[in-house]
C-alpha cells in the first residue's frame, strides 16, 4: 500500500485543489456557499490527480521514459515496486471511485431535473478523466508533443476555478476568468519547472515538450512570463472587485513566489530546479488559501 501511496505523490495534491479553492472563495464572496459541493469538489479533484499521476508513472514507465537518466525522484514502475499491469488495476479502481465522487458532486449541485448542466459537468468529468489519462499514456499522448502544458491550464486552472464557481452559484461570471488564469499560470509553471529539470532526458526518449522545442533559456523566459502575468491577473481582479484591503492578503504568498524566480533566473544546472516544483506547488496552494481568506474578511 505505501507504494501505491508513494506513486499518488500527495505532494501534488495542494496544487490539484487550489483552483476548487479559488472558485469557490469567489463563489463565498458573493455569498453563495454549499460545503457539500465544496467537500465533494475537493474529492473530485484529488481523484483526477490521483489518476494522472499513476497514468504518468505508466507512461512514462512503459516508454522507458523514467530511467537513470531522469533527475527526479525513481516513480514505482521504474523502481520495479509495482508492475505496469498492477498500476493499470490502481487505475481503473481511481477512475470508478472518482467517477462515482463526481456524479455525486453534480447531483449535489443541480439536482435530477437541471438536464443541460447535468448533461455539461458529466461530459467535463469524462473529459478530465481522460485529460488525466492521455497526458503520457498511449500512443498520441499529449505530454510527449508539447501540449501539457495547454492541458494543464484549460483542467487546472479554467475547469477547476470556473466550474468550482458555477457549481455553487449557477452562474457565469466573466470576472472569474482572470484568477483562474493566475492559477492556469502557476500550474503551468509547476509542469514547465519539471521540464527544464528533465529536458535533456527527454530530449533522448523523444518526448517533446515545450521546453525541449523551445530550449533551456528560452524556458526560463517563458517561466518568468507565467510568474508575472499570473499576479497581474489577479491583481487586476482585485481592484475590479475591491471592498477591502484584505483582498491583497494574495499578494503574501509571491514573497516565496520572487525568491524561487530569483533562483530560476540564477540557475544553470537543471537538477537543482528539482526543490523548487515543491516550493512553487506549496506557494500556489497558500496563494490560493490567502485569497480565499481576503475575500472571506472582506464580506
């Protein structure tokens, strides 16, 4: 079981939730809470990580992408822990639990007679499933030509805060948009941090990512971009919707955000870029949370 819980790697998890977090906290703001839906969104959410990451330790595994020369910590198949037909049952079994969670949230949400947002949200739930899936598994998988990245922003960041907020309010506010591109931003960078790292062993096993097409430096450029344009973003929102000087308490959580891009920028060997996935994935989660807390003091 340890096993199964290491190739989980609940250190991606924050990550995962804090677009929930985000959508929901507007959703608060504007005083319309369920925790029902909150609880369950949160749930729904970890399972679809869950999901990718055993996807990602098959893919990667069967590929032979994961080898001696990859800087980051051994994954399970790899290792030789679990077998690939082992993580593939770990697989299905998450994809029916976290399938059932998700008709569950939806249910919650709109009741049996909502049938078009019924109908929405149960083909969103499809399509992250199988966004989780086909990121490094497959033939076409969509990791291995560059498109992670694209991926990550529409699921983590569009999907998660957007539908978080609309799963509460029933509603679409184009206003929303602009935080749930700072997340988007942020978890891109979280995936472009772990390319650059393993960019010259990807180059070998032909898995194209963006920072294989682009090459290191400019990887670093496109990093920054992230970085600044993800704080302009919510930034933006906040003067759009300001009641209260809480509503900056974001602006915290890029202390840690300024030191790692400092240390990116400095960087010159990829494998010491590999503490600083952690670092960037716990910064979204408290960038999350602080504004969660700004809008809830602000009501």
């Amino acid at each position: 079981m340890k096993h199964y819980i290491e190739a989980a790697r609940l250190r991606t998890l924050p990550l995962s939730v804090s677009g929930i977090i985000v959508g929901s906290s507007i959703a608060a703001f504007q005083n319309i809470f369920n925790w029902k839906i909150f609880v369950l969104a949160l749930l729904t959410t970890i399972g679809f990580q869950i999901i990718s990451n055993f996807a990602n330790d098959y893919g990667d595994g069967v590929k032979g992408t994961d080898n001696d020369n990859r800087i980051g910590p051994k994954r399970a198949i790899q290792s030789g822990v679990i077998s690939p037909n082992q993580m593939l049952l770990a697989i299905k079994i998450s994809v029916i639990i976290t399938f059932f969670i998700a008709i569950l949230l939806i249910y919650t949400s709109f009741g049996k007679d909502d049938f078009l947002n019924l109908f929405v949200f149960f083909i969103l739930g499809v399509l992250s499933i199988v966004a989780a899936i086909k990121y490094t598994m497959g033939k076409k998988a969509y990791g291995y030509s560059g498109f992670g990245d694209f991926f990550v922003f529409v699921f983590f960041g569009i999907v998660s805060v957007v539908g978080s907020y609309y799963l509460q309010t029933k509603e679409l506010n184009t206003f929303v948009l602009l935080p749930a591109v700072t997340i988007g931003f942020l978890s891109i960078g979280v995936l472009n941090l772990n390319n650059m790292r393993d960019r010259e062993s990807d180059i070998k096993t032909n898995k194209n990512t963006i920072a294989v097409k682009i090459g290191s430096e400019n990887a670093k450029y496109y990093h920054y971009f992230l970085l600044i344009t993800s704080f302009l973003f919510t930034l933006v929102f906040t003067i759009i919707n300001y009641k209260s000087v809480y509503q900056f308490l974001f602006v915290v959580a890029y202390i840690p955000i300024i030191k790692h891009f400092i240390v990116v920028f400095k960087n010159k060997e990829s494998k010491l870029l590999d503490p600083e996935l952690k670092k960037l994935a716990i910064s979204t989660f408290v960038f999350s949370v602080l504004f969660g807390l700004g809008l809830f003091l602000s009501i």
